[in-house]
C-alpha cells in the first residue's frame, strides 16, 4: 500500500518561509496571492494493506511525523494504483 | 577544554554529584556541557551514549545541544524516541532534575516534558550571537538564589528557537510562573529588539509546572568560562548542584529521623 502524508503548520503558527515565498510571488508579478502555507509532503510505501495498518499508520503521524502542538497532519491512501487500473480497464474497452 | 578535563583534581565520590551528559548521534555541545559543570567543585559530568538505559547513577541529567539524528523530519522528533528517553522521562516524572539547553530544549518538548515548541526563528537566519535574558523567577531549582530580574548573558545558535505555544498553554505558563528566562535588552526590559528568534513573549527558557525540567535556547555551557566572554551559565549548573543537595541534606535527616 502506498500513502502520503500531508503535515502543514496549524493555522495559529506563523510561517515565516510561507510569508517570504509570499512576499516573493507577489514581487514577482502576482499581486493576487493572498497567502502561502508550506508543509512538508511524505510518500510512503507500505507492505500489506489490511488489518490495523492504517491505525498504526495514523498514531505514527501523530507521534513521530507531526507535532500536534503546531502541525496537523492528513493521511491519503495514494489513488495511483487506483488510477492505473482505470487506465487499464479505459485501453481495454478501446479494443 | 580538555586540558581542564584531563587536569580535574580527583574528587571523593561519596560527596560528589553526578550530572549525566546524554549523547545522541548528532549532539555537539556535549563536551562543552561535560567541560563546564566538570569546572565545578563537587560536580563530576559523564557522558551517556543514548541507547544507555538507565540513568539510576546520576542525580541530574542534562540534554546538550547539536542537531540530534540531523534534526531530520523536525529538531528532537527523532531523538525523542532514542532509547535513552525513557529513563529520561521517567526520572523526570520521579522529580530528578532534568536541563535542556538548545537541541535539548527542543527534545524535551517533542517528547512532552515541556509543554509548548520551538519553530523557525521569525527572521529565517541561523542566529549565532550573546544575547541577555532575565531571571523571571527566583525559586526554581535552577536559578535558586538569583534575585528576580538578575540579568544573565549568554550565547545562542540556532536557526529553530523560535518558541510557541497556544494562548491556553500560553496562559498556563505565566499563570503558573513556568517561564523561568525571558529575552531582555542591556537594561533588562523585555523588548522586541531583544527577541533574537521572534519567541512568543520574549520567552528563553520554561520549566514544567513540577518545576524539575528546565529548557532554555541559550547556552549555559558556552558561558561557564570566563575566557568566553560570561561564567553566568555555570551559574545554572550551581544552582542545580545546591538543589541536588539540599535534597541530600533532607532526605538524610529523614532517614535520621526515622531511625530515631
């Protein structure tokens, strides 16, 4: 099974590198932007996918992979091996 | 340093305290942690390399800075879970006096000893300068004796000190006189200029609310010899010393007690 993981800066702490990329989209001709958030993005690959993998995942990003004091974190189950079997079915009807 | 080291008069061991100097892979200030409280009458330091895992022998514990397992992921996330954390943690709990000082501070807060957390200086800049912090509270164990608003200078280096916590824990902490060392300027106000990190509240260093485990971002290491500009540090480490045994003295005049 292969998962991502999001963890972004909750709401409340400042983001001194969101404010300078900001600053420098803004400066370099996109006035519009209003405010931008950097995380961190993990791609991480799983062996299995059933029984308590995901609970055991998810206390993980809790515990180790962010900080609940200042970061929230979002666990995806990755879609590619699920888009690649649609593909496949698509190329199939085609013949 | 190491000829101070190597030079240590042999000291008798019934009297002498025991501070333990964790080691994590990564750490950098250990030698000088070990060097400065080594400096004291009365004080002996060790290392512990962080897969030790017991810390019964020592009677206070100190996590020095560096950038423990590369700060990867974030600084202390990793190192939080070092073997040697468990005993930290639960001497902790049992009262044992436990200093953080920079990357320490930053372990002792991922593993929720310390309420609160350090992020990116405000400035994005690795800050590497002496800076003043005042004494906020006279009554810890860790700055025992030294009257309120004494002035202490030290160095800071980091690019995470940035401290934060939210408004609840925020209020916790005043309320119940956790912050121990507040950044100040020359004459000891708490301004923003002083604040070399963007720290809420001009904050330098909280205790828990036991008030047993001290984290600071300056270095107290890098100012317990004269011949580096400060000795305000080895202030600290005295006043753990004089802690550790005036808890001595009480528990052996209980014992006196009890057998009388």
């Amino acid at each position: 099974m292969k998962v991502r993981v999001i963890v972004m800066p909750k709401a409340a702490v400042l983001d001194p590198q969101g404010n300078a990329v900001r600053d420098a989209m803004r400066h370099l001709g996109m006035p519009e932007v209003r405010s931008v958030r950097i995380g961190k993005y993990m791609e991480i690959d799983v062996d299995g996918q059933n029984g308590d993998l995901e609970a055991r995942l998810r206390g993980l990003c809790r515990d180790l992979l962010s900080n609940p004091v200042i970061e929230d974190y979002e666990l995806q189950r990755s879609s590619a091996s699920a888009k690649a079997t649609a593909r496949h079915r698509e190329i199939s009807k085609e013949k | 340093m190491i000829i101070t080291l190597s030079s240590a008069p042999p000291r008798v061991r019934s009297t002498m305290m025991k501070f333990a100097v964790i080691q994590f892979p990564g750490s950098n200030c250990d030698q000088d942690c070990v060097a400065g409280i080594n400096d004291l009458d009365g004080l002996r330091a060790e290392y512990v390399w962080h897969k030790a895992t017991s810390l019964d022998d020592f009677d206070a514990i100190v996590l020095p800075g560096g950038f423990a397992y590369g700060d990867y992921l974030r600084c202390g996330a990793i190192a939080r879970f070092s073997p040697i954390m468990r005993a930290v943690v639960s001497d902790a709990r049992a009262g044992k006096l436990v200093l953080g000082t920079c990357n320490g501070f930053q372990v002792l807060c991922e593993a929720g000893l310390l309420p609160g957390a350090l992020v990116r200086n405000r400035s994005l800049r690795f800050v590497c300068d002496m800076v003043t912090t005042r004494v906020e509270v006279d009554d810890s164990p860790f700055t025992h004796g030294f009257p309120k608003g004494t002035l202490l200078h030290m160095p800071v280096a980091h690019g995470e000190g940035c401290f934060f916590a939210d408004t609840e824990t925020l209020r916790d902490l005043n309320a119940y006189r956790q912050v121990i060392l507040r950044y100040a300027d020359s004459l000891g106000r708490i301004v923003p200029e002083a604040n070399p990190n963007g720290s809420i509240e001009n904050i330098a260093g909280i205790c828990n609310r036991e008030r047993n485990v001290f984290g600071l971002m300056p270095h107290p290491d890098r100012a317990s010899d004269a011949r580096l500009g400060s000795l305000d540090g080895a202030r600290i480490f005295r006043s753990m010393m004089q802690t550790v045994s005036a808890s001595r003295a009480t528990t052996s005049s209980d014992r006196v007690k009890q057998v009388a």
